[in-house]
C-alpha cells in the first residue's frame, strides 16, 4: 500500500460526514467558545500529549487549582473538631460542600446524607461493614449478597466481609438481569420480619462503559426484579464512581441506597477523597463496632460505655476528615459549571466523541476485509443512556490473531498517546468479553500473570485488552489522533520515517526540539574500526588504569588496544560459521549515567556488580523519581567519559561547558538517601548542586545526579524460572534486572534488512548498523553466527570468565528512541514486535558466577565467547575457581 491510495477501510472517517449520517442530534463543545481555548487556557499541560484515560481519572483544570490555592491563602482553616473562630470556618465549609455535593445529584439532606471516605473503596467497605446482615439461622436462610459479575475489584470484595459474616455471596451474570422477568410488586409478598439483602451493581462497567439500567433500582426495591429466588427485602448499592465523572446521576429519581463515589473520577482533583451518600431512610438500621476520634457523644475509657453521636456523618467518619481536600471540592464544582454548563452537557460531547471513534474504528479493515480492532461492547453505542464515553478493544492482525495490549500500549506511548490496558480492576467483564474462563484465570497465574503485569498474551489468547476514554476536556483531535495511530501503525507502512499523526501543536504532535535535532552524536566517532561494515565507533579510554581493582598500568594504550579489535576481529571474520569460536567481542559500552549515552571501551576492568562504573548514576527530577528516556528523551544527548586514572567522570552535552563528577562519594560529606528502581530501594547520594544546575539548564526543568551508595548492596532478584544457586548472592547496580546485557550482530543484521527501503531509484537502503545497535544498549556486542542464536545459551565463557545467560530481555519503547539525535521512530518496535510474533525480545541477560576479585578482571574488544548451549549442559566447562584474568583471546 507503500505510496498508493489508502484502500477501503484504511482511511480516517470525516467527522462532518460522521455527524450528516447520524440518526439522532449529537453535541460537541459546549457553546461558549471553543475547545481550543478551554484547552489552551486551562489544560496547557497537555499540549502534545493525547490523554485517553478518564476513566481512570480525569484532569484538572488549572483555574480550579488557582481558585483553590486562593481561597487558602486567604483563609485559616482550623481542625473542625474545635471550637475556635478558624475551626468554625472549616466546620462550615464542609456542611456547605456537603449541601452542594447532593444539589448536584439533584437531592437534598433530608432524602441523604454525605460521609467522606478515602475513596469509592473505602465507601463500599464501610457498607460491608455496615449494613444489617442477618446470619442463616433454624429460622431461616438469613442474608444474601449479590453482585453483579461486571464489578470492580472492591465491589467483589466485599463478600470476604460477609462470608465473616456466615452471610451467603452470589453472582449474578449481567444477561441474568437483563433477562429476569418482571414480577408483581403484590406477588413478592410483605417483607417485614424477613432478612434483609443487598444487590450491587455499576451504573457503567468500568471495562466496557456499557451503561446497566438505572430503573433496576426502582425494580429490585420494590421486588419486581430480583437478583436471586430470596425472601426478604432487598437494598441496592449503586457504584456510581465510573457513571459520574461524564453523566448526571438523578437521586430524587433514582433512589439507591448506597452510592459511593471518588471525586477524582469528576474534578481530577483532589485525589484521596470519596464520599458514601447514604439513603436517610436506612441510616438507622447501619451498624458500627470501631469509634474513632469525633464519632462518640460519650465514652468511658476504663468501662464498655460508648454513646455514638446522632448524626450520621459524625458517626461514621473516624477522625479528622481531609477538610482541605473537601474545601477543593467546591472550587472543582465551581470550574465545572463555569467551563461546561454542567454534566448534561459533559454527558453530550463525551459520548459524541465516542460514538464517532467507535464508528471510525468499527469500519477500519485489512486489504483482505479482516478487522483491524475487536471492540468489547453490550451496546452498539446507540445514545448515552446505554454507553458511557469508554471504548475496550484488541488490536488484531490481518490473520485475525490479537496483538498483546502491552506492545500496542508501548507503540501508544511513542506517540504521547496515554490509554489503560489490562482488565482495569474488572475480571468478571474481562472473563465475559474475552472468554477466559475460571480454569483459564487460575492456569494464567500458575504461568506467572497476575493482575496489572504486561502479560498480555498466553497460548496466544488474549488476558486483557486496550481501554480509551473520553473525558469532558477532550477534543475532535485527541479522538483523531487515536484513530491515525491506528491506521498508521497497522494499515501504512512509514518507511523509516516517523509517522505524522498531527500537525505540530495539536494533540498528539510530538513536541519540536531544535537542540536535538542538531545534537552530536551520542558516542565520541573515531571511524569504523572493524572489517563488518559500519561497525559502532569508538568512543575510547581516556585512562583506563583500573583504580578501584587494584590494578596499575594494566591497560594498554588506545592505540594498541584498537590495533588488537582489527586483527581480533579480521581474524574471527574467516571462521566457518557454526565454530563456536567465531563468537568474538566486537564492542563494549557501559552506560556511566542510566539512560544516558554509551561510553564505548576497549578493554574494561570488571567490578562485583558487572562492568566498573556501568550505570553507577542516575538523573531524578525534584521528587527523587528517576528519570529514563520514556519520560526525557534527550538524556542520550548527555555524554558521561570516565578517566578512572583522574578518579573523575567528565559529563559533556551540545551546547554545555563540559563538567567533572568524582568518581566515589566523600563518606563524611555526604548525605545518604533512599531512592527507587524498578521496585528496588537503593541508598544514593546527591551529587551536588553544581551537576544539578548543569542538568536543570540543560532540559530546562529542575533535576539531580545521584550515584549509589558504594557500600549498599542490592542484590538481584531470583525469576527467569532456572536454578538461582549459582547467583543468589549477584549484586546490580541501578540497572533493571542483571549485570550484562548481551546481543548479537546476526540479530542485527536481521532487524536491519526487516527495516530496508527502497529509494526512487531502486536502489536498497539499510537502517545504518551502528544507529541500531545503540538503540539496545547491550554492554556486550558479539558477531553470531545466527540470528537469536543466543536465546539458546545458557551459559558463555570468556576467557576464564563464566556467565551464566538468564533469559532475553523484553524490550520497552527506548529502542525507538535514535540515542544520537533523541527522536522517535515507531518502526524499530513495530518490525521487532512482527518478527517475534508480537513479544518484544531482543538481547540476552548475563549475570556472572563465582567471580573472584583477587585480581583484576577484564573484558576485552576481540575476546572469544564460548557458548554452552541448553541442549550441552556437558560442553566447555571451566572451573569456577580459576583466578580472572585478562580476558582476551
């Protein structure tokens, strides 16, 4: 399809001819300007980004900040359990808030009564808590909880509380209710003197925003609907936390008796607060065992007397509530109403949004009539009373396989596209809509997937899917944007190019960087120095004398270490292939600073954690969060050298003066702090204001170097499912999973002729070599003979040092990343990902066994790799116990 017209099913849906054909009058904006403007004055942030997870949470409005901050600044709000002047402030506040949080789901205190919680969460446990269950007894079979099948996680937890209870749970599959007969009002009987029941359902499936019947409220009270065949009188919980944030809920209409909500769902902020309305007339029968601080009228310390207070706020909100958090939500409802006129009108154009990308997606075809998406849907997205603005979909392949959620989601995030894959908290629609059945979910955690992980293929079906979401900021572009992500990622091929999916400053346009486009290369060139064609340059030791071994002088000159690579490596070229010793080094890199350039070395010295200095640092923002290139391209433009003779690392950057960092930390100067990778606690130390205010210029925002502390351990993880007695004890360093990365240049090689194009005049051009291979950051670089070939190690030796191979390494959107210029470019993940049948693996990861630093050990440019294969557990062994030495063939 390369430069011909898009064939039928492969072009983007014109928003006008999706509005002329419409059946029913659809909105879009809201009528007091245009989005843009909403857009530019109050979400400013967003500019290049496509955010498509509100129903995850929503964004706030920088005018609903400003407010706010206002408003305490002008203010003393004191604790409202005191009486002072400033308490009373906050104690009416918050009975004012509580007033406008039920005017805006149209009922009054009389009908309801507001508690804050921590969250929607938090809200559905108090009502397991709370509410009258009835234990089976000889005089009958007591309470029973239902809930339907299409509830998030905390509403299916809730029966651990009752099963305590010895109160009965039960299922109830959505098909089952929409299918129950209607009964006789008259028919279901008096319930007084009957156990009491609960049936829990979502005003909107958080997986698939299919919207449930709001008149079922109504229908199971009065007993005209019922959930299960039980005598009694039955309460309904309504989950509202996904409805509200984009519809009007009705309470004067619609009378739940429980509704829990979280106020990020609406606002965006503050998070951390939720609420719990609370029908008036089942207020009485709630029961309470804990009293905390502000819930008693009286109590006796040293005797069992305990009054509670008689409101029933006051009686269930333990402690001191987040008051300034609450205070927010008044400025949050007043921006609300201010920027959009109200949820009907939220309601509107969030799910003209959605039908128009449901329509556009639905009609994307192959060239050979196969799908490109299979949307999980109970409605066809007909009006807003059935679905909500959420669309939950797999992207399949032209054959009709699906694609795992996790690369689409990798592909999504290199256009600054933000959606939600997995199950969302929601097993029960997730088992309904992708068919995995109860044996399917317990065999998937046997194979190691668990809920919120990136596993999202096993046997080749899917465990999760993709999710979008349209929120009442969101605009004709990001839905655009989304939908040209699609069609250029499965139907156009780029051509190694990046794929324009907007124009510079709308949504989803990558932000322009003239600093990167005129970066230097992110290795120091001094040509090619291999006979294998454009092979990396070398960047070269400035002194590698190794300090931190104990060795003085060891290291050969630059000169001769390079003269050494050439004949090395001319020498490997003329094996035969399938000698295991044509596996030759032909480069090393470490990588000083994670995620910065590669310093590319000769010969190495080795330390307990792999190579010496090999991602020793890391760049944090102001909160201490460590920075990779997913969140800060750009940090391949920054180029750390060591001279380990100097004991210094000199860090250069275009347009910088250059700046020194010693190598180790001054024990009695520095001040340890706890930091995090990949889930790790590492102790590190600032490396001082003055590499800070070099990195703060640099990316125009306010960052740190830190260095791990030389005398914290942080030892590796026991996984890849091989025996792990050969390196429980392994220590990392700040990188991801082991002490080496290894790949192969026949993998290369493959990748490279996957991503040839042909130019006007026919001639092929390959993707240059080098640009690829410092994509993959590998410490060790080596001239296979066959493409993945070493996915079937399981150990290497060099030299007498031995490596055991602990799996491949399952690559993320870095590689996208070009490490000299620190633009994106989606093709690298796309090939790979077709070549591997949709799981990104390239690279193998080393870890070392029984590594004696008596002497110094190194890794050398010409070295011979020795595999043992998996097969050959008997091949090429070489005693563990033999002292390092140079490792150099």
């Amino acid at each position: 399809m390369a430069g011909g017209a898009a064939h039928p099913g492969a072009e983007l849906l014109p928003f006008a001819r999706f509005l002329d054909s419409s059946l029913q009058p659809l909105v879009y904006g809201y009528g007091r300007g245009t989005l843009h403007e909403l857009r530019a004055r109050e979400f400013g942030r967003l500019a290049g980004t496509v955010y498509l997870d509100h129903a995850g949470t929503t964004l706030f409005p920088q005018s609903q900040i400003t407010s706010f901050m206002k408003d305490l600044m002008e203010n003393v709000y004191g604790n409202p359990h005191s009486q002072n002047i400033s308490s009373k402030l906050t104690h009416d506040t918050v009975e004012q808030v509580r007033f406008r949080i039920l005017a805006h789901f149209h009922t009054s205190p009389e009908d309801y009564t507001v508690i804050f919680t921590s969250g929607s969460t938090a809200a559905l446990k108090l009502v397991a808590e709370a509410f009258p269950w009835v234990s089976p007894g000889p005089e009958g079979s007591g309470s029973c909880f239902c809930y339907l099948t299409d509830s998030h996680t905390s509403v299916v937890g809730m029966r651990k509380i009752t099963a305590a209870m010895n109160v009965s749970s039960i299922p109830v599959r959505p098909e089952d209710m929409w299918s129950a007969e209607r009964q006789d009002a008259a028919a279901a009987g008096d319930p007084a003197g009957q156990p009491p029941h609960l049936f829990c359902y979502p005003a909107q499936s958080n997986f698939s925003g299919t919207r449930y019947p709001l008149s079922w409220i109504g229908e199971v009270k009065s007993g005209q609907r019922r959930p299960a065949s039980r005598p009694g009188k039955w309460f309904v919980l309504l989950d509202a936390a996904a409805f509200v944030g984009t519809s009007p809920l009705d309470l004067s209409v619609h009378q739940a008796d429980f509704v829990p909500i979280s106020f990020y769902k609406i606002f965006g902020f503050p998070t951390g607060l939720g609420a719990l309305l609370v029908n008036n007339r089942l207020a009485a029968l709630l029961r309470k065992t804990y009293f905390g601080g502000g819930t008693a009228a009286a109590y006796l310390a040293g005797d069992d007397f305990y009054v509670p207070r008689e409101s029933v706020a006051e009686r269930f909100e333990d402690g001191t509530i987040s008051f300034l958090d609450v205070i927010a939500l008044k400025h949050g409802f007043d921006a609300l109403e201010r920027l959009t006129g109200g949820m009907e009108s939220i309601r509107q154009h969030t799910f003209t949004l959605a039908q128009y990308t449901y329509t556009a997606l639905s009609s994307l075809r192959y060239p050979n009539g196969a799908p490109v998406v299979q949307i999980y849907s109970d409605s066809d997205f007909s009006s807003p009373e059935v679905q909500g603005p959420v669309i939950s979909f797999n992207v399949l392949d032209d054959h009709g396989n699906v694609v795992g959620y996790s690369q689409v989601d990798k592909m999504a995030s290199l256009h600054n596209i933000h959606v939600r894959t997995g199950c969302f908290c929601n097993t029960g629609a997730c088992q309904r809509h992708l068919g995995i059945s109860d044996e399917m979910v317990k065999k998937h955690l046997q194979a190691g997937h668990v809920c919120g992980d990136d596993v999202d293929l096993i046997d080749g079906q899917p465990t999760g899917s993709v999710r979008i979401s349209f929120g009442y900021m969101s605009t004709l572009e990001d839905a655009q944007a989304f939908l040209r992500f699609v069609i250029a990622t499965r139907l156009h091929s780029s051509h190694g190019q990046p794929l324009p999916l907007a124009t510079p400053g709308e949504a989803g346009a990558p932000p322009e960087d003239s600093e990167a486009q005129n970066a230097v290369p992110a290795t120091r060139a001094r040509g090619s120095s291999s006979p294998q064609e454009d092979t990396s340059p070398h960047s070269g030791v400035w002194n590698n004398s190794p300090t931190a071994v104990d060795a003085e002088g060891l290291c050969p000159p630059l000169l001769e270490a390079t003269g050494t690579q050439q004949t090395t490596s001319e020498k490997a070229a003329d094996v035969p292939d399938g000698d295991l010793r044509s596996h030759v080094i032909t480069n090393l890199f470490l990588y000083p600073i994670k995620s910065c350039a590669a310093f590319e070395v000769i010969r190495w010295p080795l330390g307990s954690q792999g190579l010496l200095y090999d991602r020793s640092w890391m760049v944090v923002n102001h909160n201490g969060i460590c920075l990779s290139q997913k969140q800060e391209p750009r940090l391949c433009l920054i180029q750390p050298f060591i001279d380990l003779q100097r004991r210094i690392m000199v860090i250069k950057a275009q347009g910088m003066e250059p700046i020194e960092v010693p190598l180790e930390e001054n024990s009695e100067q520095v001040q340890i702090c706890q930091s995090k990778v990949c889930a790790d606690r590492v102790n590190t130390y600032d490396c001082g204001e003055k590499i800070s205010n070099w990195l703060s210029k640099f990316f125009g925002r306010p960052y740190h170097l830190i260095k791990q502390s030389s005398d914290f351990q942080r030892n590796a993880k026991k996984k890849h499912g091989k025996d792990q007695s050969a390196h429980t004890t392994a220590t990392l360093s700040l990188v991801n999973e082991a002490q080496y990365l290894l790949i192969n240049r026949s993998s290369i090689l493959e990748l490279q002729q996957q991503l040839s194009t042909s130019c006007e005049n026919g001639k092929e051009e390959l993707f240059p070599m080098n640009n690829l291979i410092s994509r993959f950051r590998a410490n060790i670089i080596t001239n296979g003979t066959r493409a993945f070939e070493e996915e079937k190690w399981d150990e290497i030796s060099i030299g007498s040092l031995r490596f055991q191979v602990l799996g491949p390494c399952h690559r993320c959107q870095m590689i996208c990343i070009d490490q000299q210029t620190g633009q994106r470019n989606q093709d690298v993940f796309q090939k790979l990902s077709e070549r591997r049948e949709r799981k990104v693996k390239f690279g193998v990861y080393l870890m070392h066994t029984s590594l004696d630093l008596s002497s110094p050990c190194y890794l050398s440019v010409g070295s011979q790799v020795l595999p043992l294969l998996k097969e050959n557990m008997e091949h090429h062994h070489i005693p563990a116990t033999e002292k390092c030495q140079d490792a150099s063939s």
